[in-house]
C-alpha cells in the first residue's frame, strides 16, 4: 500500500486557499485564467497559491471519474475485513496482499469491529467471489470477511 503523506496543518489554509480548492474540487482541469478570474484575483496570484498547495500536499492530484461500468466492471461492492491477529508483522503483511489484490478501489483500515473496508470493482459475481477466495480468505490472519454489494454510490456534500 502506498504511504501516506505526512499530516497537512489545516492552520495555514485561508479564505482564498478554500475557496481556490472548492474550485478545483470541483473542476480540476480549470485553466488558471480561468480559476483566477472566477475568485477575482491576479494570475500569478492564482498560480503561486495553487502551486502552494500541491507543494504543501493540500492537493494531492487531479483524477478522471470515470464510469466503472463503462470499463466492464458493473458490479461493485463493500468487503469488510475482520484480523484474526493485529500483530505488525501480520498486518504489515496483509497490507502487502492487499496492495495487490486487482479490482480493490479503495482500501480503510478502520476501528472497531471490522478492521479493514475495501471498496471493489469486478465484472461479475463469480470475479467477486474469487477475490474474496482466492485474495483475502487464505491470507492466514484473516479471520473473518463480510461482502456487500453497492446498488447505487450517492456523491456527498464534502467538507469544502
């Protein structure tokens, strides 16, 4: 699993800083023309603060959303994890599986019952089943795993 940046202190963040990243948020492919004159600000004033952020990890990329189902992958799903061990070694190492496993989308290490929600994209239930089989159950300090399938993914309102 990649690594983590180090912790951002959302101190420094200003009023301009969150509303130049609501913008981005919401299209991340706004030229700087564009994003400057939509906040009433200098180009160069745009593209320093921008420039700022991804330098400081506030902005960690720009994605494409792209349609799963359009890709051959309509079927998605929720799998929650549950160790039978929380040693370091044993995680560390499931860590490593999990950094390989095809279709996972997203992986949380969570609190509380479960341990880990992944996120998955198959094009089929059969390539469901597998994954779970075939990655995740013979991995020896799993103890316990739970699918369910996504019926619909509603975007949130977001922080920004």
């Amino acid at each position: 699993m990649a690594s983590q940046p180090p912790p951002v202190d959302p101190a420094p963040l200003d009023a301009l800083d969150r509303r130049l990243l609501a913008e981005l948020a919401a299209d991340g492919r706004v030229t700087n023309a564009a994003l400057a004159k939509r906040l009433g600000i200098a180009e160069s004033t745009c593209l320093q603060r921008v420039r700022s952020l991804r330098e400081r990890g506030v902005v960690r990329g720009v994605h494409a959303d792209v349609d799963l189902a359009a890709l051959g992958y309509p079927i998605q799903a929720v799998i929650k994890v549950r160790l039978g061990s929380h040693n370091r070694d044993h995680v560390a190492s499931f860590h490593e599986v999990l950094a390989h496993v095809p279709g996972v989308l997203r992986i949380l290490h969570v609190g509380g019952e479960d341990d880990y929600l992944l996120h998955v994209a198959v094009s089929s239930t059969t390539q469901l089943r597998d994954l779970v089989l075939e990655h995740l159950n013979v991995h020896p300090v799993v103890r316990h795993t739970e699918t369910q399938l996504v019926f619909e993914e509603i975007a949130g309102a977001g922080v920004l």
